[in-house]
C-alpha cells in the first residue's frame, strides 16, 4: 500500500464520524467539535492499527525465529494488543460523552 492510499484512508476515518454527525451538530453552532471528536477517533484508530500491526507481526517474526518459545511470546503479545485497542476504546467513550 502506498503512502498516498494509506494518507486517503486515514482521511476517509477521520472525516467519517464527523460527517455524519455534522447536520446535527450545525443547528446546535458546534461544527469544529464535530470535526475535532472525528479527528480524535480517526488518528486514535490509525495509530491503534498500526502499533497492533507491530505488536504482532514482531511476535509472529520471534516465533518464525525460535518456535519453542511461543508459549512465552503468546501471552506477552495479547496483553499488548489489548492494552493498546483499550486506548481507542477510550477515545470512542469520550468523543461519545460530550455529545
């Protein structure tokens, strides 16, 4: 995937939520905070994407290496792939609170 799909794709994120919610938002005079929560979800997703691409791919590379130790590497890898989609968990709760 090249950079110029990957930027397009994060843009469509982003823009997403705050699109759908902008008519609402527009009668009550806050369109930037519709834009904002959209932002804040989109680069929460993206930057979860890619640290879980990370999180598990460099686990799958150390079990290719020394299969042995997969028992060890497993569980070590799905604490770090649930704390880190916590975080957009987390995100989509507090552009949800101020609605």
């Amino acid at each position: 995937m090249t950079k110029r799909n990957v930027l397009l794709s994060a843009a469509a994120v982003a823009l997403t939520p705050a699109l759908a919610s902008a008519s609402e938002d527009m009668a009550a005079g806050k369109p930037m905070y519709a834009l904002g929560k959209g932002f804040a979800v989109g680069i929460a997703a993206l930057g979860c994407a890619l640290a879980q691409g990370k999180i598990v791919g460099t686990a799958v590379d150390g079990i290719a290496r020394n299969p042995g130790a997969s028992g060890q590497i497993f569980t070590p890898m799905l604490l770090g792939v649930a704390f880190v989609e916590t975080l957009l968990i987390f995100t989509l709760f507090l552009s949800g609170i101020n609605a």
